[in-house]
C-alpha cells in the first residue's frame, strides 16, 4: 500500500471517529433522567389548532400569578381568541359562579390536551382535556369548544357531559 493510499486511509478513518464522536457526545452528556426536547408546530389555518394556541397562552397568563402583566394578558387573549358573545357567556358565568368561565374552575390545570371532534355548518368543534394534578388519579375535566371556520374565533365553550 502506498503511503498516499495510507494517509487517506487514515484521514477517513479519523474523520469517521471524530463525526461518531461528536454524535455520540451531545447524548452522553445529557443525564439519564433528562426527557428529551419537546417539539412543537401549528397551521394558523387550523380551527383546532387555534383553540389549542389560546388554551396555551390563558393558562401560561393565569399560571403566572407573580406577573403583574398576567391578567391584561389573559384578558387581551380573550378579547383576541373569542367572539364577542363568547366573550359575554364567559363574563355572565364567572358572575354567577365566582370562577374563570376559561376553565370552569378556581383554579389552574397543569396540563391541557386539544382535540378536534367534527365540524358542520361552518364551525368545527375542538375538546379540551384539562388536567389538575400529576399521577396516576390526577382529576381531568373536559371543555367543547365551538369555533367559526372562517374567523376561527371561538364562539361557545361548554363543560364535557
């Protein structure tokens, strides 16, 4: 074998070395606890998609109790998310039952899902799953949520039977 042959044998070989290690690193240093990196998307077209980025952003506003912007923020994302007459319900509710008409509750989930259940007559329809607890009997309640196609504002919201 040539000594050129050899020298580009051996730079194949370290360069294939040092590409697995720096793979290989990245992974290693992560402890073994570490849950990997959550990744997020959406299509601002999405009717259901829509009720999931309002979900979101209310509970991040309403959870952040040390904020002092917290509650303009969560009242600007109802006025931006909802229509007028949703945004009417949601304020006789929370009148009458002292509780956020967002979450029908006093309190703040700590998770929430989004899934879309059917549309007609211009509106699709969206269920939210809030969760209130960690564990294996955390307490789950359920919102529908009706959204116009075209506006995608959202225009009822109503406890899960």
């Amino acid at each position: 074998m040539s000594v050129r042959s050899r020298t580009t044998l051996f730079t194949a070989l370290a360069l294939a070395a040092g590409l697995s290690l720096a793979a290989v690193t990245p992974a290693l240093a992560r402890p073994a606890t570490a849950r990997t990196t959550a990744v997020a998307q959406g299509d601002a077209r999405n009717a259901t998609q829509h009720v999931a980025d309002f979900y979101g952003a209310y509970i991040d506003a309403v959870w952040a109790t040390d904020d002092k912007a917290a509650g303009a923020d969560a009242k600007a994302l109802r006025a931006f998310y909802l229509s007028t007459a949703a945004q009417k319900k949601v304020a006789a509710y929370e009148t009458k039952e002292h509780a956020d008409g967002i979450l029908f509750a006093q309190n703040v989930p700590v998770r929430w899902q989004v899934a879309y259940t059917g549309s007609g007559a211009g509106h699709a329809t969206s269920r939210v799953t809030l969760t209130w607890s960690d564990g294996p009997h955390a307490e789950v309640t359920r919102i529908d949520v009706q959204s116009d196609l075209h506006t995608l504002k959202i225009t009822d919201l109503k406890p899960a039977d």
